[in-house]
C-alpha cells in the first residue's frame, strides 16, 4: 500500500472509532484534557496562542481557546485562503463573535472582525488538530497538508502541541519529508514529551 493510502486507511479508522465515544463521555475527556494542556510550562509562559475550531467529534478545541482567552492570551486561529491555498492567520477576542463556518464548515475567523497577524514570529505556542498521533510526536491530519505548510513558514520555532483522545494514539503514523512533529502529546490520560 502507497503512502496516501496507508494514511487514509489509518484515517478511516480512527475517525470511526472516535465517532463511538459518546458526548456525556467526550465532554468528560474534553475537560481533562484541557486541564493537562493549561498545566504545560510552555502554555503558562506564553503570551500568543495558535488554536483552531474543532469540528465533529474532535477533541473540543473551542474550549482551550475559551481558558486561553480567560487566562489573558492573544489567542490566534488560522483560516483557509482559498487563493493561496495556504493558512492565513487572525488574531480573535471572542469566539462567540469573531469565527463563523467557512471551508468545509469548520468555524474560521470573520476576516471583517478579526486582525490578520503577518508576524508569524510572535506565536509561542500553537495547539494542532489532528486524526491521528504516534508517541513519537508523530501527526496525522485530514490530508490537506494546511498545518505543515504554516510551520514551513514560521522563522522560529514556537512550542508545537497536539491534543486528543487516547484511542487516536498509535504505534506507527506514516510520515513524509515534509511532516512536522510536535514535542507534546496531550490525551486524557498522559502528558507525553515526545522529542
């Protein structure tokens, strides 16, 4: 099996499992997971926070975004350019006024209420989606390849995070040259460094 379709099958796999936890119980991990990720070092010393909206039955990202705004953090979130085919990114005060379904009706910043951050340099700490995750700091996301392209992009390198349930940790995640991995993966039940 090719790369693609190793990562799509391993894909498929983890969204249908995820899908079975049920929302009383989601809700629950959700909290302990936000718990853990606020207890990092690297998320209480930070002053710029990159985040996105969740969508589906992903890990609730919104709340994270929700306690970083609380804490006093410039919370950023990222929006598809549909032109560029990259990630813009915007600096956002309230999520119940500033993001509103957009590609793929994941929730993305409204561009005439946000302020569109060029400076890449000031994030600190920046919390990515993902489908699947390996120990290693490996990450597997939807496909299009949006995140990895950003951190091409940065001129430093801010504290990379992902978060999510532990039945989407795996032993291995197929990776390419251009796959970026984080320094820490966060489920409900462990706190793991990975590089």
């Amino acid at each position: 099996m090719n790369m693609p379709a190793m990562k799509q099958s391993l894909r498929q796999s983890i969204i249908a499992i995820r899908s079975g936890i049920t929302l009383p119980e989601r809700q629950h991990l959700n909290t302990l997971i936000v718990s853990r990720i606020t207890e990092l070092e690297a998320y209480r010393t930070a002053v710029t926070v990159l985040g996105y909206m969740n969508f589906g039955d992903e890990f609730a990202a919104e709340i994270f975004l929700q306690q970083a705004l609380l804490d006093g953090k410039q919370v950023l979130l990222p929006k598809v350019n549909r032109d560029t085919k990259q990630l813009d990114v915007y600096r956002v005060t309230d999520l119940a006024q500033n993001v509103a379904p957009g590609s793929w009706d994941i929730r993305e910043p409204l561009i005439e209420r946000c302020e569109m951050v060029k400076d890449l340099s000031t994030i600190d700490f920046i919390l990515l989606p993902g489908v699947a995750f390996g120990m290693d700091g490996a990450r597997l996301g939807y496909g299009g390849g949006y995140y990895d392209k950003l951190l091409a992009r940065m001129p430093h390198q801010p504290t990379l995070v992902a978060a999510g349930f532990a039945l989407q940790v795996v032993a291995d995640i197929p990776q390419e040259a251009t796959d970026r991995k984080v320094e820490w993966l966060i489920t409900e039940l462990n706190t793991m460094r990975c590089v």
